[in-house]
C-alpha cells in the first residue's frame, strides 16, 4: 500500500483548504500544512513517539483538524472520540486504546478530562493564536508532563510510512465491547484515492462538512478526501449539523456537495419549504448519502427537491469508509434501493457460509477486500479469525449483486442498533439497563423509526412490585442516561413480568420487536403504551422476578470492585454465575475446582486485588481448599464463596453436609458464615478486606443453600471498607530505615534480592528507581522477575551462586528466608551475612535472622530506603563495591556464554535445551510481552534459565512457594482473564498437565489467547530412571503378585497426542518432533493468538531426574 495523510495536502498553497462559517476567515493549503508540521513536530519534541495513541475529544473546528493531522504526521495514531461520552465511557476508550495523551479544545472537556486523570494519562490543549494564520499552542494540563514547542513549521522532522498506524476507531460489536479497528496511513489514502475518483473531486469542489469528525463518514467523505483533490472543506459555525444554518452555509460558500446519513436529508427535507433558497443560489452537483439505509422514496424525494443527483454509498470503518457507491450519472446509473458497485480498488463478493463466492441474485453475506481494509482488529484474535476468515473482510451484512454488480442489502446478521449511522451495541445498552438496582433482566433491541431508520427499545422486568409505572419508566431512563451517551438511551422501554426465551432460557433479540412492537414503533397488542414506553400484559397471572441472595452476593461484590470470578457451578450456587453476568462480572466456568482455584490465587497475584473463587458445597469447598491454600502459602489475596447445606438440615445427614468453616479454617485467614441475607453483604466486606491486609491470603465466606436463595431487599450496598491494597501504603518505622541505610552504606559486598511479594506490591518504579541511584546489584526469585527488567545493567542473575555466597549484606524485598532462599543458612549464604527484610508482616524465624526488619509495604519501604540512601552517593562509588560489581558482571559474562553454547545446537530427538531455545527465539517476536507460566520439575527449572530475558513484572507464574503441580492452565486462564491483551504461554510438563488438562475445554470456549505446551517424554521425569537393584525387585514382585506386565509408575502412554485434546473443542493442535517444526507451529500459534496446543515430543532421557529443586532426589543423569 502506498500513499500516506501527506497526500491530503492536495491544492496548491494559496487556495483555501477550509472555510469557517464562525469567522468568515479562510485557511489555505499553505497555512494549513505549516500548523499541521508545527504540531507534529512539537508533539515528537515533547515525548511522543511512533505508534503513541493521542485521543482527541473535540468537535467540528480548525483545532480538531490541526490536531488530527498533527498527530498522524507526527508517526502517532490518533483516536477521534465523541466529545458528548459520559465518564465512564472516555474511561474506556482511553484505557482500551493505551492512549499516550489526551488532546482537549483550549476551554476543555471535563468528563475526558477526569477519566484521563483517573487512568493517569496526560492531558494538553490546543489552540490556534489567531485562525487562519498564526501558531499552534500546545500546553499541558498534567503536572510532569512538559510540552516543547518547535518552531519548525515548514518541514516534518520525519515523516510516516505506509504501514505507520494513523488512527485508531471503534467499532461496536453485538457479543462484546467496542472493537478497536487500526487503520495505517496506506489505508486511508487508497481510501481517499477511491472516493475521489467516485464523485471526480477536484479543486473546484467545496465540501459542506455536516458530520462528525469522531465518525469515519465525516473524517474521509466529508473532510480528507475533499482535501486530497484540492477542493475546499466548509465547517459550519455550529461545529456540526444544523438545519437552520445549512443553506445559508451552503450558499454562502457556494457548497458543491455534502454527504450525510439518511436522518440528516429527512431533516433537511422537513424544513426546505421554508428553508431551501432554490437551485440557484445553491446549486448542487451532489449529494452523498451513507452509514444508514436510505429508502427509495427519501431518495426521489431529495432530488425533486434539491434537483441534484443522490448517490448512495455503503460503508464501515473496517474497510477505512466506503467500499460500494453509486456513480454520478455520467459515469451509469444509479439505482435507488441499492448502495451501488465496489470502487476503485475495492473488491466486493457475495459469499455463503463456506466462504464460496454466489452467483447474482442469490442472497449471502457481502464481503470485501482491497488495500483500504484494515489488518485486523486490535489485541481480538477471535474477531480476526472470523471477520477475515478467507482474506475477505466478512461485513455482518447480507445482501446480494445483480449482474451489473449493483449491491443490494437485504438485512443484518449482526444485531447492532443503527440510530441514524451510529452503531450502538445492545450489550452496551443491557448492561447499564441491568445496572439499575430495580432491574432483574433487560433486553435492549432496534425499533423501527421514521427519522433514524432505528431506535433503541428496551424491554424490562422490575426486581420488585411497581406501583407507578410511568414513573419506574423515567427513572430507568435516567438511569440509563447516566452510564450512556445520550443517543444510545432507549427512547422506548416496555415494562414486562417476563421476556420471551427459548425452552432453554436463552434470550433471543430479534424476537423482540414481534413481541413488543407493531410495525411502526406502536405498542404491540396485549401492550400499553405511555410516554413511548409500554407494559406488556400478556403474561399476567406469572410470578415476579424475585431478589434473592444471589442478587446481594453480585451486588455487593460488584461494588467491591470485582470484574471476575472462576469456579464451577452446581446445585446450590448454579444461578450465582448468571447473577454475576448480569451484575457485568465476569465468570469462569471450569471443569474442575482445583484449577479455578488457582486460577483464582493467580487473579489476586496478577491483579492485587483478591481473586473470587466459587464452589458448590461439600465435595466442592473441599476442592476450593487446595486453591485457599495455594493462596495462604504464597501470600496472595483470595475470596472462595461455598454454597452449603441448608440450616435447617444440619445433623440429619444433609445433601453434601460438611462444617465447610471449619474444615477451610486452617487455610484460610478468615472462615465465617453469612446466617442471613442481612449478614451477606458485611460478611462479604469483611472477608474482601481480611484477604488484603497485612499479609495477603485466603479468605472464606460460607453461604447456606437457604440463605442464597431467601428472598431478600434491593439495595445498593455501600463498602465500608478500602477496596484498594495499595492506596494507603505502610510505612516502615524510620528509625530502622535509618539502621538499614547505614548498613549498605557500610556494605562490601551488597546485594538486592527482588521476590514476588514485591511483584504482587507493584514496587516496579520504586525498585528501579533505587537500583537506578544505587547503583546496587539485584538478582530476583522466580515470580520476582521483570519487576526491575533483566536487561539492567544491575542484574547479576546468571551469577546467582556467587552473589548469594559472597554479599555481606543483602536486602530482601518481598521474600522469605525459605526453601526457596536456602533458608538463609551457609553454605549457599555467607556465614555472618547481614540480612536487611522489607516484608509487611515478617515471621518469627525471618525476624531472628534479620539484621534489620523493615515492616512495610514493598513500594512504600523500598522509596524510604532509597531517601535514606540518596544524599549519601551510590554505593557503587566505592572501590570495594565497585570491585564486587565487577566480579559478578566477569561472571555473568561468562554464565552467560556458556548458555550460549549448551542452547547451539538441534538435538534429535528433541532435550529441554533445543525445545526451549526455540520457543523463546518465538516468545521474543511477541508485543505486548507474553505471560508464561511453567510447571513440571524439569520444564519449570530450565525454562526459568532459558525463557529470558523478563523484562516487565507479573510475567511469570509457576508452581510457587507450595510447589504446587496443576496450577498451569488455572494460571494461564486468569492471565488471560486479567491482561486480555497479552498472549498466554502455558509451559507445562506432560506429568503436570494431566493436573490440569481438561481446562483446554475451558481455555476453547472462551476463546482465550492461550498456546500450551507439552514437554511430552512419555512420564514422570522421563524414561525409567530407577536403581537396578530397585527395578528387579520391582519386576520380581511384580510378576509374583500376578500384575507383572503393568508398567512402571513413572511411566505414562508413550508418544501420547495431547494436541488432539485442544482440537477435540475446536482449538489448534500441533504434534511435534524436530525443531523445525516446532519453530514453525510456535510462530503460527504465537500470532494467531487462539487457543493451540503444541504437543511436543521428547527424549525420554534429557532432563534430570527431579530438577534442581533443593536436595530432594539426588540427580541420576544430566541434561
């Protein structure tokens, strides 16, 4: 694709790009490019860098136009949105986008504003000195963030590539949130190229601008294509659409066109006895109709009306706007009812459901390609997969082509709500209906409407008894408004004891206008209608939705904060996950317990937040058990809820009867029971808290079957405790910082151990930024890497041995003086080592062996420490440190080599050492940075060496503190869950993914961006390692007991296919021997990112016996 946003430039200097109807004043060419350069320019001066998004939330002004441009020829991606969002809603497209800055008009934008503060993104402004001519001022709104001023405006310091991303928009989906659609510079000029040669744009040409620049439609039809032949573009006083103003516009500035969506014309149409000057004062060479459908008689209408020709086009924002098009007359007709031919390079195809091409007039889903079509929707590898299946763009639409080619659309196949060409996702909509404390269920779906071709509906069952309908109705309205832009609230909202379902409960949208709408928009039969809404009475006579226990768990949990939930549902929590949908949580349904608890475990590591975990009673709380006490041993935060046996029914040898407090209690920081619905909320609270404080861990609250569901009041429940671990930091006492500063700064030999407890803590800035000043050597515990990035000139983690045996004070962040650290004792540490503990709740043994204890959070301790530090100079600028720094790099340097060498070569069949070089020459291609998680003895211990460089935290999970085997995929699922925008490797072990294997069920129906790997070698540690003397007397035993032909215990199916459980629930597998092979299967699966399982076989004798954990099992053979 060739051509960039340079080519908008496309008249020649002097003549006027844009026409403001506020001022009267012209902008050339020339003065146009030279403030676009300007701002471009400043904003790279001022940090912004290649593929930064930039959001601007402006309306229809010179400013937004300078700044758009600015910023897509400054390399960066900008991403247009309605200035008109609420909060929330800025909330999510600034965090959805990653955005870099928020660009705002000179008088601001508070809602924008506040969600940007809230996500920390910095804010600017710009502002023309004097429009038309002048400068571009650009100035900061966020304290750090410093904006430099280039005075350049006649040049682009560089310039963007065809492949460069310029602009970032969403698209709604009808299963999921807004999907963000990437469109490169090479898109939109071979987009612009098109719609330029489709209505002959030229310099003559001036474009009356009536839709949003946030809106694809106005930005390439209305705006950039006109600028890219030369013409002129009008911006209406108003910033945008105004009927009373339109004609008046279009003949002062002698208007050749305008483009809109069918709502506008209809508008225009209603007020032009009174309005329309004739043709001419306003003469017309068209008028361009997209993004909605325009009936045929609307079109005759217009032009009788306005004596132009009406040529409608059909568009999406993947395809960077139109892709089909009526011509102008002189270049064919132009048939009414149709959206026209493909244009230019866009090619277009009918397409059944096999991806096969049909035939004129038969009826399937209208497909696209060409160079203005997106790659792919951003971090949404399921949406690519099936809106690019056969390298056509799959549109959602049907329709079908007659034999000129004319594309003709028949209907939807996908359910957004089309409100005169804004698309409004009904899930969107049902989640903010669902978020009103009276609503038990709602269902949002398009209405016919006679000015917008649709609007939104809404059906809703109150949670209790309404006394005054009208009034519930205004105030679900409200409600709405209050989460929603104000296009996307129902104009019509029916009140119902019950929606149609299916026999299986399902909800199915398009039967709703047959239910609650006559043709028109009336009130169906059986219906009342008032202040367009209505109550529907055919189902008199059935029960109410009931509140019940259910609805205050999600409640109260929602208000907690929490987004997910993992567990496996049945008899007596079934409807708790439904409630919690409904509640906009997310749940996880596994196979088995155990593994949504370590899912669970791992959501609080990865998150801070606890992690919920859901269990049905008995059998299930005792599962969750091993979740709980995963999460104790490792320090991490977890809720486990457990429904139990009814109250009523204890000691009659209840259904799954178990004291589940007492029996979670010794895992567990807090076990109690909610007794009623009144005790759920504090219980809950209570249980959220004990989970965070001091040293995170488990918590259980316990809920009887009768108490779940027990009617119970609707509320909104208020937290009465901090719901964030990190708000308040502790501090360590600062006379024992004061201890410890004077013992590194007394220091030969010091050194820094970073734990996971400081990855949890989320001390990534304070931790570098003491070793940044420092100057102190670190190395890191398994989960503690990437919190200070491996590649810092600092980390000596390949000279572990050393550093441990020689340091002579070492400061510990976030670890125990476990195992894991041997202990702390010689030989592995020095004798008389002075250990510096930062840990927020150290125990007894660590606490005896400190030099120092600094109690205290991780971040709030370690930024002590380094005040204390700072005024006394580096550490390392002391001969002897220097000298210990450099003893360690020489062995670093030479470990390092001699990994190099062990990983050159290509064994067959496949050792660890190939198998994982492989594997990480793939994960190093992979942006965002991968989450892996490894377990199994030998796969976790050398991936930990080989799967390297960590360059962020929270990247690695394994086994942990427990060693606990099975907590893969559970892990993997939570990453997942958490960083949705990040792949998920999963490295496990055959031995330890039989833990866990059933979750590739789990891992395929939510369609998670999770590749497994099986290190297959046929069993546990491999091949039959035992003494001989132990294997005869086995064997001897063996057949004299009359089972002689069993196979050893070690042993496990050899050359099992384990790729083919993830493609037995529709996921990729691989089955792989060499490491070709496995090269190419990981960098498939890598960039596909869905689910896939390698399946990877290896000899049954690499490795070692059982890794290199501690002393356990002696090694019998080597890698």
């Amino acid at each position: 694709m060739g051509g960039t946003l340079l080519n908008v430039f496309g008249g020649r200097d002097e003549d006027p790009a844009l026409l403001s109807s506020s001022s009267g004043s012209n902008l050339s060419y020339e003065a146009l490019r030279r403030l676009v350069f300007q701002t471009a320019n400043s904003l790279k001066a001022s940090g912004i860098r290649p593929g930064d998004v930039v959001t601007i939330a402006d309306t229809n002004t010179v400013e937004y136009i300078v700044a758009f441009l600015g910023v897509t020829l400054a390399q960066a991606v900008a991403a247009p949105v309605n200035s008109n969002y609420t909060t929330e809603e800025f909330h999510f497209y600034l965090e959805d986008a990653s955005s870099k800055l928020l660009l705002v008009p000179a008088k601001g934008n508070a809602k924008a504003q506040q969600a940007a503060e809230q996500l920390r993104v910095p804010i600017a402004t710009l502002s023309l000195s004097a429009e038309g001519s002048g400068k571009v001022s650009l100035a900061s709104k966020t304290p750090g963030f410093n904006i430099k001023q280039a005075g350049n405006q006649s040049k682009l310091s560089t310039s963007p590539q065809p492949d460069d991303v310029a602009l970032l928009l969403h698209t709604s989906g009808t299963t999921s949130k807004p999907k963000a659609v990437p469109l490169s510079h090479g898109n939109l000029a071979a987009s612009l190229q098109t719609i330029s040669g489709t209505y002959e744009l030229s310099s003559k040409d001036r474009s009356l601008l009536v839709m949003p620049l946030f809106h694809v439609h106005g930005l390439m039809a209305g705006l950039l294509a006109p600028l890219a032949a030369g013409a002129a573009v009008i911006l209406p006083a108003t910033g945008g659409f105004s009927a009373s103003h339109f004609w008046r516009d279009a003949t002062s500035f002698k208007a050749t066109f305008y483009t809109a969506v069918p709502t506008m014309h209809q508008i225009l149409l209603a007020r032009a006895d009174k309005d329309y000057p004739g043709p001419d004062k306003a003469p017309l060479r068209f008028i361009r109709s997209c993004s909605s459908a325009l009936a045929a008689a609307t079109l005759h209408k217009l032009e009788n009306t306005f004596h132009a020709p009406v040529l409608e086009a059909y568009a999406m924002t993947e395809a960077s706007h139109q892709m089909t098009s009526n011509p102008l007359p002189s270049r064919g007709p132009h048939k009414p009812g149709t959206v026209g031919t493909g244009q230019g390079s866009v090619k277009v195809a009918i397409l059944d459901g096999n991806n096969q091409p049909l035939p004129p007039q038969k009826i399937g889903e209208i497909c696209v390609r060409g160079p203005n079509v997106t790659r792919g929707y951003l971090n949404n590898p399921k949406a690519n997969e099936e809106a690019f299946a056969g390298n056509w763009l799959h549109t959602g639409d049907q329709g079908f082509v007659d034999e000129e080619g004319y594309v003709t659309l028949t209907g939807r196949i996908k359910e957004l709500i089309n409100r005169g060409g804004e698309k409004i996702s009904p899930i969107e909509v049902d989640g903010a209906l669902l978020s009103h404390p009276n609503v038990a269920e709602a269902v949002s779906f398009a209405a016919p409407d006679e000015k917008y071709g649709e609007s939104v509906a809404a059906a809703v069952v109150p949670s209790k008894q309404v006394d005054d309908e009208a009034a519930f109705i205004e105030d679900v309205k409200k409600h709405a408004a209050s989460k929603l832009a104000k296009f996307k609230v129902p104009t019509q909202v029916f009140v119902t004891d019950k929606l149609p379902k299916t026999a299986t409960g399902k909800i199915q949208r398009r039967h709703m206008v047959t239910a609650f709408i006559k043709e028109g928009g009336k009130a169906s039969s059986g219906s009342k209608s008032s202040a367009g809404s209505a109550t529907d009475n055919t189902g008199s006579g059935s029960q109410q939705a009931r509140y019940t226990g259910y609805n205050v768990i999600v409640k109260q949990l929602a208000a907690l904060g929490v987004r997910h939930m993992f567990g496996v549902i049945g008899i007596p929590v079934t409807e708790l996950a439904s409630a919690a949908q409904a509640e906009g949580i997310r749940f996880f349904s596994f196979r088995n317990e155990q593994a949504a608890g370590y899912a669970a475990a791992s959501a609080g590591y990865l998150t801070g937040r606890p992690g919920v975990l859901l269990t049905v009673s008995g059998p299930g709380a005792v599962h969750g058990a091993a979740g709980c006490a995963h999460a104790h041993a490792n320090c991490w935060p977890l809720l486990l809820i457990a429904g139990s046996a009814e109250q009523g029914e204890i000691g009659k040898g209840s259904f799954q009867e178990l004291d589940q407090v007492e029996a979670l209690r010794p895992f567990c920081k807090l076990a109690v029971q909610a007794a009623s619905t009144q005790d759920i909320g504090p219980a809950l609270q209570k249980a959220y808290q004990a989970a965070l404080a001091g040293r995170p861990g488990a918590t259980y609250v316990d809920i009887p079957s009768n108490v779940l569901m027990a009617p119970a009041e609707p509320s909104n429940p208020e937290v009465q405790v901090p719901t964030d671990a990190f708000a308040n930091r502790a501090s360590a006492d600062s006379g024992a910082v004061q201890r410890a500063a004077s013992l590194l700064r007394g220091a030969q030999r010091p050194l820094l151990v970073v734990g996971k407890g400081a990855a949890y803590s989320q001390a990534d800035s304070a931790l570098r930024e003491l070793v940044d000043q420092s100057g102190i050597p670190f190395l890191s515990t398994a989960m503690g890497r990437g919190v200070v990035p491996d590649s810092h000139a600092a980390c000596v983690q390949a000279a572990r041995s050393l550093a441990l045996a020689k340091a002579d004070v070492a400061v510990i962040v976030g670890a125990r003086l476990n195992w894991q650290l041997h202990f702390g004792e010689s030989p592995k540490w020095a004798n008389g080592i002075k250990f510096i503990l930062v840990d927020v709740e150290p125990d007894e043994r660590d606490s005896k062996l400190a030099a120092v204890v600094l109690r205290g959070d991780a971040a709030a301790v370690t930024g002590q420490l380094h005040g204390a530090l700072r005024s006394h100079g580096r550490l390392d600028s002391r001969g002897s440190v220097q000298e210990w720094k450099r003893n360690l790099s020489s062995k670093v340097e030479a470990a390092k080599v001699k990994l190099t060498k062990r990983l050159d070569h290509n064994a067959f069949p496949l050792d660890y050492e190939t198998t994982l070089r492989v594997i990480r020459d793939s994960l190093l291609a992979v942006e965002p940075h991968p989450i892996i998680v490894a377990e199994g003895a030998n796969t976790m211990d050398n991936a930990r060496v080989i799967l390297e460089p960590v360059e962020e935290g929270r990247l690695r999970l394994d086994a942990g503190t427990w060693g606990t085997m099975g907590i893969g995929l559970g892990g993997a699922i939570a990453a997942a869950a958490t960083s949705p925008e990040r792949l998920v490797v999963a490295v496990e072990g055959d031995s330890a993914f039989g833990f866990s294997g059933m979750e590739c069920e789990t891992i395929a129906r939510y369609q998670l961006p999770i590749v497994v790997l099986v290190f297959n070698n046929g069993g546990i540690y491999g091949g039959d390692r035992r003494p001989d003397s132990l294997r005869q007397a086995a064997s001897q035993g063996a057949k004299a007991a009359g089972f002689g032909l069993d196979p050893i215990p070690t042993d496990f199916v050899r050359k099992a296919r384990y790729d083919q459980v993830m493609e037995a629930f529709g996921g990729d597998g691989y089955n792989i021997t060499s490491a070709a092979s496995l090269a190419t299967a990981c960098r498939i699966a890598f960039r596909l990112q869905r689910p896939a399982l390698i399946n990877i076989h290896l000899d049954p004798l690499a490795g070692l016996e059982s890794g290199n954990v501690h002393a356990f099992n002696a090694p019998k053979s080597k890698m």
